[in-house]
C-alpha cells in the first residue's frame, strides 16, 4: 500500500459527524471566555451564599418580632424590624444577579432553559420582594393600632395577620417557581457537566423535594415547607462554595465558548 493509499484510508476512517475545534481561529476567545466565566462563577457563588445571609438573617429577625404577642404595639417603633425587612429586599436583588450571571454561561447549552431559569430568578426575586413589602406594611398598621387605641384591636389584629401570612405565602409561592425552574437548570448542568454530575443530581432531588414541600406548606400542611428546605439548602450552599473553589468545568466552558465564536464545527 502507498502513502497515498494510507492517507486515503486514515481520512475514510475519521467519523464524519465528529466535532472539531478550530483552535487556529478561536484559541484566544475560548481563554478569555475561560477567564471571564470563572470570574463570573466566583461572584455567583457569593450571591448564592448571600442569598442566604440577606434573607435568612433578616427573616429571622422581623418574624419574630412580628410573631410576639404585642407586636403591633412595638413593631412601628422598632428601628430592627424595619432594618431586617429592607434586608431580606437585598435577597431580591441577589437571585436576579444569579439569574442575569449565569445567563450567558448556560446559553451556548440550552437557550431555552438559560431563559428560563433567568426568568425562574427574576420571579422569585419579585415574589420575594411582594411578600417583604407585605411585612413592612406592618410598620403602619403598628402604628395606626398604637393611635386608635384598643377600641378597634380586633380589626388591626385582622389587618396585621393579613400582613403576616402574605410574606408566607410569598415565599412559599416564590420558592415552588425556583424548585421547578432549577429543576430544568440542574438538568443543564448534568447534561453539559459544567459541575460534577453528582452535584447536578443532588440538585435535581433537592428541588424536586422543596418544590413539593412547599407546595404542601401552601396547601395547609403546615412544617413541610421548612423540612423540604435541607437537601436543596444543603445543595444550595455547597454549590456556592464550590463555584467559589473550583468554578465550572473548564472543558465544558471550551466547547461553550467555541460554539458561541463558531469555531466547532462538524
């Protein structure tokens, strides 16, 4: 057999369906993508993690004031509760960050889903933000109860629990529309292994089973909602920390990056 012959059949033999990347025409934005997207992925991380010390912090601290028994009589004098409200409104503006950073991130694998968890944060974040406008509400029936006397208590007692339970069911609504859409993002991340596959699944259960509980919350089951929280919240931090670490899969960047500067080619 000649050379010529040998190159013919080393030729017939390359799949005629494998990718291959131009590195002679994209190299240069295939790193610098690499170097922007682990950027982006520390500051995810830190939104993520954020996202919980704004409204977890902030949560505690106004639900139990407003959960003590004179609380419309101390709530509009009470500086902290206000704080605490306008800081759980900073959650608001986290999980829509998220949403706008890992848009471009998750768009080179699936358009549809990279929208559609961009407008799964943007929902929670305005939900969230409804329920806490909810809860400072309490600040003028408070006060309003303090210059009426106890002459109409009942009626500002209606008024207040009104306020108490919008949060509650803000929230619970706002989280279903997160369980859901991540379910669709955790696929993403499985199907694209921009993070290790276990991680990906461990997300897929830990949403399906927040979903659900807090489904379950707004249906009257009362507590479900709050135990549904531990595997995705568990997910939920370590996924953070790890963006912070380690970032997403470099190869899995690559092949992004190359299919948004055209140079995979079949």
């Amino acid at each position: 057999m000649d050379e010529t012959t040998r190159t013919a059949v080393s030729v017939a033999e390359v799949p005629a369906e494998a990718p291959r990347l131009r590195y002679d025409d994209g190299r240069e934005a295939v790193q610098e993508e690499l170097s922007s997207t682990r950027r982006t992925a520390r500051v995810v991380g830190m939104l993520v993690l954020g996202g919980y010390l704004t409204y977890g912090v902030g949560n505690a601290i106004a639900t139990g004031i407003a959960a003590a028994p004179d609380y419309l009589s101390s709530v509009s004098a009470s500086t902290l509760f206000t704080a605490s409200a306008v800081w759980m409104l900073l959650n608001s503006a986290l999980v829509i960050g998220i949403g706008t950073l890992m848009l471009p991130i998750l768009r080179p694998h699936n358009k549809n889903i990279a929208l559609g968890y961009f407008a799964t944060r943007v929902f929670e974040g305005i939900i969230l933000a409804v329920g806490v406008i909810s809860l400072l509400s309490l600040v003028i029936v408070s006060r309003s109860y303090t210059e009426a006397g106890a002459a109409d208590a009942s009626y500002f007692e209606t008024l207040g629990a009104l306020a108490i339970n919008g949060n509650f069911m803000a929230y619970n609504v706002a989280m279903v529309g997160l369980g859901l859409g991540s379910l669709f993002f955790c696929y993403l991340l499985f199907r694209s292994k921009l993070v290790p596959r276990f991680l990906a699944v461990w997300g897929l259960v830990g949403y399906a089973i927040f979903a659900t509980g807090c489904v379950l919350e707004i249906l009257g089951f009362a507590g479900t909602g709050l135990v549904a929280t531990i595997p995705g919240g568990l997910f939920e931090i370590f996924f953070g920390i790890w963006l912070i670490a380690k970032g997403f899969n470099p190869s899995a960047i690559t092949i992004g990056a190359a299919k948004t500067a055209g140079v995979l080619t079949p």
